[in-house]
C-alpha cells in the first residue's frame, strides 16, 4: 500500500477514535444530566408530598384525636373540628388527585378524547367546581359572540380552567375580581384568565409552568406547585400554549391559552318537513 494512502488511513482512523470517544462522553454525560433531573424530580416530589400531605394529615390527625378525648366540647367547638377534617381531607385530596394527574399527561400512551363544546359550557362547568373558592371575588366572563366550539377532551379543558381559577382565587385579595375572555384571534382561539393579585415575579414566567414551582402567596399556603404545570401539559396535548404575562396598567398577572383552530363540525341534516 503507497505511504500516502496508509498515512490518510491512519488519519482517518484516528479521527473515528476521536469522534467515538467524544460520543461516549456526551453519552455518558447525559446519562448523568438525566440521572440528576431524575434525582431533582424525585426530591421535588418528596418534599411536596412530605409538606402538602404531612401538614394537612396532622391537621386532620389533631383534630380527630381532640373529637375522641375530649368530652366536653360545646356544639360549635365540635362543628369546626369537623369541618376542619373535612377542609384538610379535600386538600390531601386534591394534592395526590393532581399528582396522578401529572402522571397520567405525561404518559406515552395518554391519549384525549375530542368533542365539540361551547366555551361557555366549559366555563360554566369549572366555575361549578371551584364555587367556594370563588366566593369573595366577582367573576366575569366576556366570551366573544363569534367564538366558536372548541374541539377539545371537554374533561382536560375544564380540568385546565379549575387549576387557572383556583391559581386565580389563591394569589387574590379577598373582594378583587377574577375575569375570563374569550376570543378568536389570528393566531388561534385564546382564552383568558385575569386576576388582580401580586402578579408573576420578573423573570419567572416560563419556571411557574414547571412540576413543583411554587410562588408563595401573600396570605396563607402556596400550593403543590402542581396546578400550572398540568395547564402546560394539557395545552400542549392539544397542540395549543398558555403562558403569562403581568397587567400592564395594575396589579394582577393574565394566563393566556391559546388553542389551534379546527373547522367547525357540519351542521345536522334537516328534518325532512311533512
């Protein structure tokens, strides 16, 4: 073999090494950047189940034992035990429901169910849901009259609109209002949930979509950190976005979801007249 050829070989030899040995430490690399984002999600979820749960449960442990051992409570002290039960039970309730949630969207095999629904229906049935939540805050809907129905697993959405409330409800001040707006717009079907709360910190409006990140109201608990990321999760199972954004001339933050439009389902054949 002429030397040329021999030392081109050797080179091209020499770069495959170097190409394979580089590969193997990107590998390896990211095997350990995804063992890490494992280990970062396995602490996260540890220490929302320990706190969300754990604080709750020795709520509703404390009170029990009290409604046991103590014999001489009065009607009312016995009433708000009870209801305080039942306050800490519907939270752990919420807190491992949204948990399975999480685990059910990011699924492989997750799969929705469309139909077609007025937004209004939609609204209507989620605003149902977190009635009691939205007790000290007017709530207004101003859906467009040209809106038209969402092809949409009816379920998620509302699911969607419940987590955006109750996120609504909890960051605030009691007797502020909550709005909800509905429009046709050129870059899809938005809908929107406005709140006149403290807003979203600077900086952190794509981290609050994230599992287990967490923004600490000004009164009370912060929750799972769960609520807004199954938002993205259901958004984007429907090829659509959400995002945020603070009001611009007040106090508030605004959570925009954006839907892809779909042509309308064919009108219904009409009944043949006798």
């Amino acid at each position: 073999m002429p030397m040329d050829w021999q030392r081109f070989l050797e080179t091209v030899a020499r770069l495959v090494a170097v190409a394979l040995e580089s590969a193997i430490q990107f590998a390896k690399s990211r095997d350990a950047e995804v063992q890490l984002q494992v280990e970062q999600l396995h602490n996260a979820l540890l220490g929302a189940v320990s706190h969300d749960l754990r604080t709750p449960l020795t709520s509703v442990v404390g009170a029990a034992s009290t409604l046991q051992h103590a014999a001489d409570l009065t009607d009312d002290e016995r009433d708000k035990l009870i209801a305080n039960i039942l306050s800490e039970s519907r939270k752990m309730s919420r807190m491992v429901g949204r948990i399975l949630d999480m685990a059910r969207l990011q699924s492989a095999t997750m799969e929705i169910k469309k139909e077609w629904f007025p937004l209004e229906d939609l609204v209507a049935a989620a605003t149902q849901r977190v009635e009691v939540l939205l007790r000290d805050h007017p709530l207004t809907a101003n859906i467009a009259k040209d809106f038209p129905l969402l092809h949409v697993d009816g379920h998620l959405i509302e699911e969607l609109l419940v987590n955006l409330l109750e996120n609504a409800a909890k960051y605030t001040p009691s007797g502020a209002p909550i709005e909800i707006e509905g429009w046709d717009g050129q870059d899809g079907l938005n809908i929107r949930v406005i709140d006149h709360g403290v807003g979203v910190p600077p900086g952190r409006e794509e981290e609050i979509f994230r599992r287990f990140s967490r923004v600490k109201p000004p009164t009370g608990e912060g929750g799972s950190g769960l609520g807004l990321a199954i938002c993205d999760a259901i958004a984007r199972l429907h090829g659509g976005k959400i995002r945020v954004s603070n009001r611009v001339m007040s106090r508030g933050a605004v959570f925009t979801l954006t839907l892809p439009k779909e042509a309308p389902p064919p009108n219904p054949p009409e009944e043949p007249k006798a």
